[in-house]
C-alpha cells in the first residue's frame, strides 16, 4: 500500500463528479487536475463549455466564472473548497481523496489495531488528539477511509471501486465520500483517467484578463453571514 502511495504523483481526468445534500443535487462534467501534495484544479463543464473554474495552490485559491469575468481569490481551506468545488476537505486532504491516497500508508508506523468489517480488513490508526484513521482494504486494494472525531463520530467516509491497471498501477476509477458532519455526499467517475503525466504550475494559477472582476473571497463570505445573520 504504501508504495502504491508513493508511485502516485498526479493525476488528470474527465469525471462525472454527482453531489448531494440536504437541498441540492447536481450531476456534472467536469476536467480535474491533481498534483500532491497540494494542488488541484477543477473545471465545471456545462453545455455551452467551462461554467466554473476552481484552481488551488498551496493555501490560495482561485475561482474563475467566464459568464461573468469574474476571478474570486482567498484562502483555500476546507470551507471555501466545500462551497466552490463541493468537496469539505483542506486542499491536501482533497488531492488525497481525489487520488486514492492513505496518508498513514505514507509511513511505516504500523496500525494501533487490525479488524474487519464485512469482506474488509480494517487497519486503525489512532491520533495523538484520539482521532481515528480507518482503512479497509479488500482484495489488496484500498476500498475504504474513514476518519473518526475524538469523540466517535464520523468526519468522512471514503469508497474506492472499480480498481484498473494503469501502467503498472491499480488505480480506482469510482470515488464516493460521505461527510456525515456536513450532510453532503459527493462522488466521481473517472473517464480516461492519466496518472503521473507532467502538470505544470501554471495549472494551477489562473490568468483572466485585464478586465476581468476581482471579488476577495473572504468578503463574499462576510456578506453571506450578514445575509443569514
């Protein structure tokens, strides 16, 4: 597992990402760019072409909606990614989900305890503040991650499915996360997925032009709260 890990370096693919929560349901086409630790980047297809871009680069993020020429920036951080890129995660965290990868099979502490949970054995891993990492693997392959609160309850959850082999790597083609604490749920299906090809950093930082719209993240939010204060 861990070798796995580490011979995943990016990943760019087309993917039907489907997202729900207690209000909405979307489906979409989307084009993703992943590159560890941190960067990622996602465009939002619709019939007429790119809807939305989200770009992000260690803490920054950018968001660029054509139909307006408008450039959002701020701080990429669990918050501002769950509203633009519907994903509840800190950028790294979200490379990881979108790649399959363990952050724990990245060492080689061993797991605090070994279970199973139907077909899966499930390695635990317990954190210094109590946290729990779970990984449930089947068949040799990564088929679950869940992240337990130091109280029990559940963060996310994490499937992967539909393992092919890509030049020599297993990689899952189905993602699907649950985030009971935010009432979302989240899924993605890659088409044509290529690993470990080249990506350069200018992916991942947007570049409209001169006339576009800067709008500041931070205040976008700020309103919000004034809007549902």
């Amino acid at each position: 597992m861990a070798e796995r890990d580490r011979a995943l370096i990016s990943l760019q693919t087309s993917a039907v990402m489907e997202f729900r929560n207690g209000t909405q349901h979307l489906k979409a086409r989307e084009e993703l760019a992943v590159r560890r630790p941190d960067c990622l980047r996602v465009e939002a297809m619709s019939p007429l072409g790119v809807a939305l871009v989200v770009a992000a680069r260690d803490a920054h993020l950018q968001i660029f909606e054509p139909s307006r020429n408008t450039l959002m920036q701020g701080t990429a951080d669990a918050a501002t990614l769950a509203r633009f890129a519907r994903i509840p995660m800190a950028p790294r965290d979200a490379v990881g989900l979108l790649m399959g990868i363990v952050p724990e099979a990245q060492s080689t502490a061993p797991p605090d305890s070994i279970g199973s949970e139907g077909d899966m054995t499930v390695l635990v891993y317990v954190k210094s503040d109590g946290a729990r990492r779970e990984v449930g693997l089947h068949d040799g392959q990564v088929e679950m991650v869940r992240k337990r609160m130091p109280a029990g309850a559940i963060d996310f959850e994490i499937h992967y499915a539909d393992y092919r082999d890509i030049g020599g790597v297993m990689f899952a083609y189905k993602v699907s996360a649950d985030f009971p604490l935010a009432a979302t749920q989240v899924s993605f299906v890659y088409q044509r997925p290529i690993i470990n090809g080249k990506i350069p950093d200018s992916t991942f930082v947007l570049s409209p032009g001169p006339n576009a719209k800067l709008v500041d993240i931070g205040m976008l939010f700020f309103r919000q709260d004034l809007i549902d204060g």
